[in-house]
C-alpha cells in the first residue's frame, strides 16, 4: 500500500547575495489533483505566504528565511516537502557573482590566523554563495578532518596537536571552491603577534603602511540597496560588480559593499 501523497522533487536550499532572484520547486504525486501551499519562518513567525499555491515559489532574496511547501488532495490527507533555508548575504566583499553566474560556489568570507592557549576553544569560520548551498569540508595540512563538515570549525578545548594549517572547501553540484589556508598555533602560552607591543598609534601607522605598501591601488565600492523612504532597488548589485571588475583590471584591489 502506497503513500497517498508522494513528493517525487524537494525543494533545494540556496546560499545567495540580496536581490538574487530564483524559484524554489516542489514537485508530488497522488491519485487525485494535488494542491499546494507554500510556507515561511523567519526567526520565530511561521505563516502561510499568500498566493502561494503553485509547484514553483519565485523569490527576490532579501532575509535569509526558511519555506516549505504543503501538498494535499481532495480527501484531505496531506504531506510537508523538507524545509529549506534561503540564507541571503547583505554585505558580500569581493564575492559577488558574475552576471552569467550558474550557482557554483564562491567564497565570501575566509577563516583568519588564530593563535591561543591550550584548553581555549578554537572556531574558524567561512561562507559561501551557491546555488544550491555549498556542502562544506575542513582540512588541516591537508588531512580531512571528518567531524567538520560545517562553516564553522569549533573545538572546545584546543590541544597542541590541533595547531596546523587549516582550509576548507565549499561544493555543490557545479563545483567546488577552496577558502584561504591559515595557520593556527596552539601553545601554553600566546604569542603576541607582531606589532602588537607597540603604542596603538604607532601601531596603527605601521598597519597603514604596510597595507598601502602591499596594497597598492584600493577602491571600496558601496552598493546602498534598502532605503528608508524609497523602494529598495535592484541595480546597485549588478553596479557594483562590474564596477569592481572594471577597477581590478586596471590594477585597483577591490573591496566591494552592499547597504
């Protein structure tokens, strides 16, 4: 005996720059006509979206929200698809996709050096755009690490042996994308790192010249989407992609904003 209802497609989740549009898809079987409805949680309200009542929910990206659809027929038994998350980055540095982008993964955001005593904990963190959502993996020095699969690399109480080179790789059925490798030094005692006994203001001088110096050419470019007073509007993130790939062609290193 047979379900009465039979989901033959989930819908799938998606990790996407704000004002990205697509269409989430739910597909069923059943032996009489099928009606759907599509729902969304965003924090803690959960509420039936209107007008929602096709296979497919075209959406404009702007809160990172999950959906997820309820099929039914006409002798009132029902079925709920998987919930999805639609997470949406607001402020995507030098990550924004091409206009011609498929969905394959692209880093926004790399882990960071750490260094730290034994027995403090340890959290390294990346994102990444894709379409679907990346899956994520974290090595150190080029060894899996099988527990972390997340964006999040957390160790609760960091051990000598945890030091290491660490990277992670972000995937999805289009492909896959490698974040920055950092180091992380685990010893008895933290080293300051360098510059760090200097006066702040003279530190900060140094910073200045060392980032100009290594640097060369900067431009930060700021899209403002979402206004007060005025309807949010669509074309500052197209703008200010090709405005970045315009610049780091004649030799700027670019920092891209949203909002």
């Amino acid at each position: 005996f047979s379900a009465a209802i039979a989901i033959t497609e989930q819908p799938v989740s998606i990790s996407v720059p704000v004002g990205y549009s697509f269409t989430l898809r739910c597909r069923a079987e059943g032996r009489t006509l099928l009606q759907y409805q599509w729902f969304c949680q965003h924090q803690s309200d959960c509420h039936q979206i209107p007008g929602a009542t096709e296979p497919d929910l075209p959406i404009v990206a702007e809160q990172t929200k999950l959906y997820t659809c309820r099929v039914n027929d006409l002798y009132r038994n029902a079925v709920f698809s998987d919930w999805v998350k639609v997470e949406v980055h607001q402020c995507v540095a030098r990550g924004l996709p091409p206009r011609l982008w498929r969905g394959e993964p692209v880093i926004i955001l790399n882990p960071t050096e750490q260094r730290l005593e034994v027995g403090k904990p340890l959290q390294l963190q990346c994102a990444a755009m894709g379409v679907p959502a990346p899956y994520y993996q974290w090595y150190r020095n080029g060894n899996l690490l099988e527990q972390h699969k997340r964006k999040k690399l957390w160790i609760t109480h960091a051990k000598v042996s945890d030091s290491g080179t660490y990277l992670c790789c972000a995937s999805n059925s289009h492909g896959e994308c490698w974040t920055n490798a950092v180091d992380v030094h685990v010893g008895e005692q933290s080293q300051p790192l360098e510059g760090e006994t200097l006066p702040a203001t003279e530190r900060l001088q140094l910073c200045h010249l060392v980032f100009v110096s290594a640097t060369g050419k900067i431009a930060l470019l700021v899209g403002n989407n979402r206004y007060q007073h005025h309807p949010n509007l669509m074309a500052p993130v197209k703008d200010v992609f090709e405005l970045s790939r315009l610049l780091e062609q004649l030799g700027f290193q670019v920092v891209s904003l949203l909002d």
